[in-house]
C-alpha cells in the first residue's frame, strides 16, 4: 500500500501510475531520439577509462591484465544493464535509480539512492575533467608551452597553489552547455561523440600494426587479486548508460528508444575498451605506461609523434561527453528529487524558454570544479565507485522484486534470466566493492550520515507523499 504514514513513514513508496512529469515550470522538453540518446550513453561510457584510467591501471594495479579488469567490471555493469533497461522501458521520468528506488523499495530507499548519486557522478565529472587535464598538459608540453604546476595537474604535490585550475574551468563549461537547453546541448554532444568513436577506431587500427606480444609476459604481474583490485577502480568506466536513462523523460518515445539506447551504448563501448586494452598493453610495457596520458605517450614511443598529438586532441574532445552526461544525470536525479518535496521545491524551478534546471546545474558546475581543482584523480576517482556500485546493488533487486510484485505491468522490454541475471549484478557490485579501500568507506558513510539528517530532518515531512492522504484499502492513493 503506498503512502505509508507514523512508523511504516520510511516504506511509503510511490505507485507507479502515480509517477508524472509535474506542473508548467516542472517540465522537461521531450527531443531526444535513439541515436542521440544511443550517443549520450556512448558519451558517457567511453572516455574516463580509455582516456584516463587504463593507463593508470595497467601501470599500477593489474599490468596487461586491465583487460581482463575491463571484462569482469563489464560483465557486472552488463547484468545492471539489463534492469536498468526493464526499468527504462516501465518508468520513462527523469531520476533513473532514484526513481525506480522510490517506486519500488519505498522513499528512504529512493532518498538513499538519490543522495548517493548526488556526490558520485558530480565526482565522476571532476575525475574526467583531472583525465583531459593530463591530455592538455601532455599537448602543450608537445609544442613547448606546458603551463605551471599550480595552474594545471598540481594537486597532491605539494607545488604551489595545488589546484588543477584547467580542468574547474572545464566544469564549469559544461555546465554553461546544459544551460543552453537539451537540443542544443544534445547535437553537441552526438557531433563530439562520432569524432571520439572516430579517434579511438584510429587508435586501435594503427596501434595493431606496432604490438609487440612480449609485453603481455608477464600477463599478471600484480596477481590475479591485482585484475579484479582494477575492475573495482574502472567501473566507473563502464556504466553512464544508468546517467543516459536519468533523460527518459527528455526522450521523445522512451519506453521503445530507452531500452534499446542502454544495451546499444554498453555493447558498442566493450567493444572498443577491449581492443583498445590490447593496444596499449602490446605496444609498451605495462611499467612504462603514463598514468596520466598512456596512449599518446605509447604513440610517441613508437616513433609516432603526430598521431600521438591528434590522439590527444581527440581525448581532450572525447572525454567532454562523458562529462556532459554525467553532469546531466546528476542534475536530473537533483530536479527529480526536489519535484517530489526531499528537496527544496526552488530547485525544481527550469528555465521559461529552455526548460531545463538551470538551478540545479550551476550548482553542479561549480561543485565538481572545486573537487577536480584540489583533489588528484585517484581520490576522486575512489569516491565515485562505491555509490555506483550500491546503485546497481537496489536496481538489480528492485526489479526482481517488481517483477514478483507486479508481473502483468506492460513492460517493453524484459530483464532475460530472471531472477539470475539481475542476482549476478548484485553479488558482482557487492564482490567488487569489498576491493575498494577504507578511506573510500569512510568518505561515503559520512556523506550518508549527512543525508540521513536531512532526510529525517526537512524531507521526511516535506515529500509529497508525506502530504498525500493514505490510500484506502483496494484504492490508489490521489
């Protein structure tokens, strides 16, 4: 029974007939088609781990064998791929898992799950922007014109001002570009992302003919603890479909196009981290990558100069999607949340022309830019993971729950191997999380703790459902 009220206030969940898109000035336009929400999804996939992180890995945690880190994280993020897409095809509103949370598991599990991904992809967006800074710094030290240590890559060093100046800036970009309204900014975002598709075909095209099979021996140089220790740290590289999904409601026929942009985004993008892993690891040895810039860096090793600049360029575009799709999730989830009272009502204001929730994304902008200009990418990156991972935890038991609860809602697309494959995803995100670090958990229950307070303090009392009266037995709540 929703709407719940003293002592069972917590388990109120909103009925999915319920769920709707607001009133004038709550509103979001509906414009995406499947190719662009096909390469919003892509945007945000690819990018951070081919870009940023594969280096890192290989150079530190799993060697060659950050392919093997990829697989195992894709088979994970693949099992949540499939409830996110059920999910998608039932419920097409903004907010994503905080939503499904909420209708399903009842508001303190949607609050759980909201707040969560608050902190997470506006950490996701920072960490990327850290990843295009190394790419810039890599092409302007190229043409002799690196820029100062407190202005570009400085913090954790102990160097002069310690703030990546560079990449606030570029946080603050994308947030100006979600302000101009989702068609403009959707158009930009398909343009940038056929170009990295683009650079990174060109990446794994040319690097085959330069593989030297020597440099998979040894294959697992850090032990095989060291692949799945990889994993945990590149999740976040295979999952931005869940922050594609959070646009459903901007999507012009979404129960059809939402299911299908989710598994065409994931499937196209393993494609590419696979085979561009084999290129990196094969053209130099694992302990002469560049955490911060590895594949222009092994270009230039191999007496490739010139392409490793233009594979720079290309990174530097490249990663901008990822950015922009996170920093929509983040502002979606935002503006859902406030729509339904856990939040102040004033963030659910969108602008009067363009209809999106200006409010809300300045407000990101500029938080991801004072995390990506004075924390290192590493800490930043951590602090992304375990949020993820519990999100995929409810969305894969949510909808085994409501495919019990409710089996004969009209679903356009169902979760095959149910209730197998959607388990696999939370025994895969609980295992991967146990290989994230105590300073990770510690970061995470204190901003848990925070949004507990609130909770209990402003919106508990303050959702609509609190105010919605309880439905009668055999009725829907109004």
């Amino acid at each position: 029974m929703a709407g719940l009220r003293m002592g069972q206030g917590v388990l109120r969940r909103k009925p999915i007939e319920l769920i709707e898109e607001g009133p004038p000035g709550e509103q979001l336009t509906k414009t995406l088609g499947l190719w662009q929400l096909t390469a919003i999804g892509v945007g945000g996939i690819i990018g951070a781990g081919i870009f940023a992180l594969a280096g890192a890995v290989a150079h530190d945690t799993a060697g060659p064998a950050v392919l093997v880190s990829f697989l195992i994280a894709g088979v994970a993020s693949a099992a949540a791929a499939f409830s996110y897409a059920e999910f998608a095809g039932l419920i097409p509103k903004a907010g994503s898992a905080y939503t499904y949370g909420y209708a399903v598991l009842g508001e303190l599990a949607g609050w759980f799950i909201g707040w969560d991904l608050l902190l997470e992809y506006t950490a996701i967006v920072a960490v990327v922007a850290i990843g295009i800074s190394g790419y810039f710094n890599f092409l302007l030290a190229e043409l002799g014109a690196p820029l100062p240590a407190w202005m570009l890559g400085a913090p954790g060093t102990g160097e002069g001002h310690e703030i990546d100046l560079f990449a606030a800036l570029l946080c603050l970009f994308i947030a100006w570009l979600l302000t101009l309204g989702i068609k403009s900014a959707a158009r930009f975002e398909t343009v940038v992302v056929v170009l990295k598709v683009l650079v990174v075909l060109l990446v794994i095209v040319v690097g085959f003919f330069h593989i030297n099979t020597d440099n998979y021996t040894p294959f697992f140089p850090f032990g095989v603890s060291g692949a799945f220790t990889g994993a945990a740290t590149v999740f976040f590289a295979v999952f931005g479909y869940d922050a594609m999904s959070t646009a459903a409601e901007e999507s012009r026929d979404a129960t059809r196009h939402m299911p299908k942009a989710i598994l065409y985004s994931l499937g196209i993008s393993m494609v590419l981290y696979v085979l561009a892993c084999l290129v990196l690891t094969g053209m130099q040895n694992y302990t002469e990558i560049d955490p911060e810039s590895g594949f222009s860096t092994a270009f230039k090793s191999v007496g490739l100069p010139g392409l490793a600049n233009v594979i720079a360029v290309g990174a530097i575009i490249g990663i901008l999607t990822v950015m922009f799709t996170f920093m929509l999730g983040v502002t979606r989830v935002w503006f859902s949340m406030s729509r339904d009272g856990l939040l102040p009502h004033w963030f659910a204001k969108t602008h009067p022309t363009r209809h999106v929730p200006t409010r809300v994304t300045w407000i990101v902008g500029v938080g991801s830019a004072l995390i990506a200009g004075f924390l290192p990418i590493g800490e930043a990156a951590e602090l992304t993971n375990i949020g993820i991972l519990l999100a995929f935890v409810v969305v894969c038991a949510a909808v085994i729950v409501l495919r019990y609860r409710e089996p004969d809602l009209p679903r356009t697309f169902r979760c095959p191997g149910m209730p197998f494959v959607p388990a696999l995803g939370v025994v895969f995100s609980i295992w991967l999380i146990t290989f994230l670090t105590w300073q990770t958990w510690l970061r995470f229950a204190v901003w848990l703790l925070i949004g507990l307070v609130i909770y209990f303090g402003y919106s508990y009392r303050n959702s609509k459902l609190a105010k919605t009266p309880p439905a009668r037995d055999g009725q829907s709540a109004p």
